[in-house]
C-alpha cells in the first residue's frame, strides 16, 4: 500500500490530478486490505476534485466495514467543504 499512496503523492507533487477511477481503485484496494484509515487520507482530494460518487463510496464503505464513526466524521466535515 505504500507504494500506492507514494504513486498518489507523487501525481499531486507534480500537479496531476487523480482523476475519479484511479480514486476508486485506491478506495477498493484499501478496502481489500483493511486500511480504512488511509482511506479518509483521500479525502480532501475526492472533495475538492468534485468527485460525489467517489465520496459516496467513501462513506458506505466505511460504514460497511463497521466504521460509522469515521464515515459520520467524513460526512459531516464534507458538508461543511461543499
């Protein structure tokens, strides 16, 4: 997984937007692996991209893995960016 996020840091460093398939891959594969946590490290550029079908599935994949807490924080803070 650190080569994922590495990838992803690398394409914001050199100012290239993840577009919204490669954020959903990142989610998937998160998913897979258990690292919930890194999937709200995705946050801000899901939002900021516009990206609502990503977020969506941030959210209700959060809450499908048992995190209703982390996916309430989600939810409200991107209320609050919209």
């Amino acid at each position: 997984m650190n080569v994922t996020l590495r990838l992803l840091n690398e394409l914001q460093e050199g100012e290239i937007s993840p577009n919204e398939l490669i954020y959903n891959e990142l989610l998937s594969v998160c998913y897979k692996l258990k690292l919930y946590l890194e999937t709200v490290s995705f946050f801000y550029g899901i939002v900021k991209n516009g990206y609502w079908e990503t977020l969506k599935m941030l959210i209700f994949g959060l809450c499908d893995k048992g995190e209703k807490y982390m996916a309430k924080a989600v939810f409200c803070t991107s209320s609050l960016l919209i």
